[in-house]
C-alpha cells in the first residue's frame, strides 16, 4: 500500500481549510448582522450558553509538545463526549428565563494534522467540517503552534498558542419539537411558530502550558490555558407573532486545565485520551451572585505518523 507525499497530504488538509474559512468568511459577513445588537456581561445566563458550547471546541495539544522532525506529518481523528444539561442549565434566553435546545448532541469529533517546522516545533491544523447531527450543523477551523522549552531526564515542559474560528447552525431558539406542540403553554411556553435557524459564532485565541512525565511508551500528562473568547448568538426566529434576529455578543477570558495519558501503541500510531475542565462564571436569577458552572468532558485522539 502507498501513502501519499506529505506535501500532497498537507495540501489537501490546506484545501479543507480554505474552503472552511471561506465559507466562514461568509458566514459572518456584513449582510448577516442585524441592527439590533446587544452586549451581554460574559457572566449572563446567554454568555454562559455561548462559553459553553464554545468551550466545547477548545483545540486542547493531547500532551506536552515533543521532538520533531522538520517535514515530519502526523495525521489524527479527535472524539470527544458531549455532556447534555438540565434544563436549568438550559433556561438562557431571556436572561435565564427561556428553554433553549442545546442538546443537540452526544459526542464532537474533529480531523487534526501537525507538521514539524525545524527546532522541534510543529504546527497544527483542526478541521470540523460541515456535517449535520442531531439538528445542527457545525463549521470549524483551530491551528496551533508549539514546541518543548524544557527538558529533563523525568519530565518535559512545552508552550502552545492556538486560535479557533467557527460555527453552529441549528434550530436552537425555536427547536421542532417544542414549535409541534403549538399552544401549550407548558411545552411551549414563549409561543415559538416556526422552527429557527440560528448560530453560534465562535472565536478565541489561548495559550497553554503543559508538562509530560514519560514512562517509556506511557507518558502522563498536565496542562493548564488561559483562553480569551469573543463569540455572538444570531437569533432567527418568530415567536409571539414576532420575529426576533437580535444579535447577541459576548467576550471575556477564561481558565482551562487538562489531564491525560498518550501511549505509544507502535512507531507510528499513538493513542492519548484525557479530562477537560474549565470554570465557567454564570448569574442565574433571581440570585444576583456569580457562581461557577463549569464544563468537564473527556476526550480522546488517535493519531498516526506519515513520516
């Protein structure tokens, strides 16, 4: 069996890419932004929804970054759960008042690449591409780069810098169930009329710190980021005999850690799987109090080296 070139394959991961900013591009042009817009506290029951789902996507380095090669390509599928809330977790809109669909799935699964660069550090690529689950549809592109800055017999530190831009499309203000029950006050408690088509628009910039312990193809691992999110909620959807396309916005910083374990199952394929936490502020009323709601989810990667 022959593989192809790694500059063949870093051109097709290229070509993905372009075509999901490109339609990214178009996806937060001008023409979709309405004119009423509000500025929410990154600590609203919406701000919190937003972080949440955004937080979902954190393009986490499954270890300390380690020895490369220049040229080197390492291909890897990313699978991660998707904790589903409860419907007081689910009461944002409105300012915590309204129901809103946000389990609309079960798990998140995401292509990567990464190629060595030359001094050990490599950059990488991750690629959500626009396929329909559970209502909704996601479109998303994360690139990193990283590399060790220290090394010892027992452990080794790196640094990663990684953006992400992206989206989710989904009948999330007004979902189809809740429009069939029609007048029920109860199931459908704002008088949704139509099923939405809303999105979450995602962008953030992190930096991370992680350490690995190697223990020789077992290598225990910790990280911890510091993350600034700048996301927005387009809202299209007729409720109450009105249609609402109000554009919610929302930025802030955030905390992350993470904890895991890479293995090496051969010379080429690796295994790591790990546990993701971040804090999360949120003001739930009728309290007036900031509290904590984080989101804790595990996650795993296969990869496998080309070269």
């Amino acid at each position: 069996m022959s593989i192809a070139a790694p500059g063949t394959v870093v051109g097709i991961v290229a070509t993905v890419a372009l075509t999901a900013l490109s339609g990214l591009t178009a996806a937060v042009s001008p023409d979709d932004l309405h004119a009423q817009t509000s500025e929410l506290a990154f600590d609203r029951p919406e701000s919190w929804g937003m972080k949440f789902g955004t937080s979902l996507a954190m393009f986490t380095g499954f270890g300390a970054p380690g020895a490369t090669e220049p040229g080197s390509l390492e291909l890897g599928l990313e699978v991660a759960h998707v904790p589903q809330v409860s419907d007081e977790q689910r009461r944002v809109g409105f300012n915590g008042n309204k129901l809103e669909d946000m389990n609309k799935s079960r798990f998140f699964a995401r292509l990567r690449a990464q190629l060595g660069i030359g001094g050990d550090w490599a950059v990488s690529l991750g690629v959500v591409p626009p396929v329909e689950l559970g209502g909704a549809t996601p479109l998303m592109v994360s690139a990193a780069v990283g590399g060790p800055v220290a090394t010892t017999e027992s452990a080794r530190i790196g640094l990663r810098g990684y953006g992400h831009l992206g989206r989710i499309d989904g009948d999330i203000t007004c979902d189809a169930e809740t429009v069939a029950a029609g007048v029920d006050p109860v199931r459908n408690e704002f008088n949704c009329q139509a099923i939405s088509d809303d999105r979450l628009t995602q962008r953030y910039v992190g930096a991370e710190v992680s350490a690995a312990f190697p223990q020789g193809d077992w290598e225990p691992y910790v990280g911890v980021a510091i993350n600034y999110l700048d996301t927005s909620f387009q809202v299209d959807a007729m409720f109450a005999n009105t249609t609402s396309r109000e554009l919610l916005e929302t930025n802030g910083v955030t905390f992350s850690g993470t904890a895991g374990v890479s293995v090496a199952v051969s010379e080429a394929v690796r295994l790591a799987a790990e546990a993701f936490y971040t804090p999360l502020s949120v003001v739930r009323p009728p309290s007036t109090d900031s509290g904590r709601d984080g989101l804790f989810n595990l996650r795993a990667m296969v990869s496998y080296q080309v070269r």
